[in-house]
C-alpha cells in the first residue's frame, strides 16, 4: 500500500486496490490504519483525497536497523519525495 500511494498519491482506494490485489473495503481500512499510525496523512482536494507517506516515520520493525518509511520507499519507489 505505502509502495503504491509514494508512487502515486492521487490515486484512489479502488485503484489502489485493484493494483495490490485486495476489495476497496480492504484497502480502506489499511489506509486507515496507515493513517492513524501516522505513515500516511489523508488531504482532501477537491472531491478526493490525496494520500501522502510521511517518509520520515521510523519503522516499527527493530531489525531494520532503525530505518525510516522514506528509507525503505527509496530502494522500492523511483525517487519518493521526502515529507
């Protein structure tokens, strides 16, 4: 889901459910845990909502050596663009 928003945030939840290969319900509710967990902020533009990764969250996961979201995103996406 992160890969997918970093590499397009104006997409939309069924775009991005599509491409992951899960329902739109499902992927609401991911993109509302992201949120909530402060990895992605939602912002409304005009009719939609636009996503964007907050590159510079840690990670959970201390087996990655304290690396940040944007880190991770750097090696799976062309160029995030730092938050």
């Amino acid at each position: 889901m992160l890969v997918c928003i970093a590499h397009d945030p104006g997409l939309r939840l069924r775009d991005i459910a599509e491409q992951v290969g899960i329902t739109e319900r499902s992927a609401f509710g991911i993109v509302a845990d992201l949120t909530g967990a402060g990895y992605v902020v939602k912002e409304r533009e005009g009719r939609r909502n636009r996503y964007r990764v907050q590159t510079h969250v840690p990670l959970p996961d201390a087996g990655v050596r304290n690396a940040s979201v944007g880190e991770v995103l750097a090696v799976l996406v062309d160029g995030p663009s730092p938050s």
